[in-house]
C-alpha cells in the first residue's frame, strides 16, 4: 500500500506543478503584491481557503470588498506553510508553488492568471 500512496502523491506533486507553470500562484502573486503600490486596491480576492478542484490548492472566494496591496500581502505571507483542510479532508501545507483560483467554498472556478497594475484581475477557465 505504501508504494500505491508514494506513487499517487508523486503524480500529484507532478500535475500541480503542471498547474503552477500556467497560473499565478501563492509565491508569484506575494512577488507582484511585494511590487505594487501598497495602497492600491484590489476587489475580488476574499477569503482563503483549500480549493475543491484540487485540495492541494488554493481559492481565493470572490469578494466584492476592496483589500488593498498592502492586507492582501499580509494575508498571502500568512499563509505560507500553513495547512488547510481539503474540502473532503486531509491535510496540505501550502507553500511558494501553490496554484490560485478564485471560487466559492465547495465550487470550482477560475485560474488566478495575473493582477494588473490597476489591481483588476486576469482570470481564465481551468483547461
């Protein structure tokens, strides 16, 4: 059983990696927070929480509360290495290569594509 496990945890690791090369994820969007002016605001990343297409990743909830560079930047350091609940459980530590999206709790979303200067978003459907 052990060699089933250690064989699915490495496609697992391998799929999300395949996932962080076409998405923003926690480590690229603390660098583009980490470059922007500190009081721009940004509308449309609530809270976060496991994502229920992919435990191993992260959703933000769609919000129409404004956060500015500034709160988002703390959250996101915030949640390096902390471990989430998947939807239907297990644990995963979140760290600089977790993928993004933005969905609701329990729903499937969008890709976090990017966050433009002006602090909108870049979204696009999952593949």
């Amino acid at each position: 059983m052990d060699a089933i496990q250690a064989l699915f945890d490495g496609m697992s690791i391998h799929w999300q990696q395949e996932r962080a090369a076409t998405q923003m994820t926690l480590g690229n969007i603390i660098s583009r927070l980490e470059v922007m002016q500190k009081d721009q605001r940004i509308k449309g990343l609530g809270n976060l929480s496991s994502y229920r297409g992919y435990y191993s990743d992260l959703a933000f909830k769609p919000d129409n509360t404004e956060k500015t560079v500034e709160q988002l930047l703390s959250e996101c350091r915030a949640t390096m290495g902390k471990v989430f609940i998947g939807y239907k459980g297990g644990e995963f530590m979140m760290g600089e290569s977790t993928p993004l999206w933005v969905a609701d709790y329990g729903c499937c979303g969008k890709k976090l594509i990017a966050i433009n200067d002006d602090g909108s978003l870049v979204l696009a459907e999952d593949d």
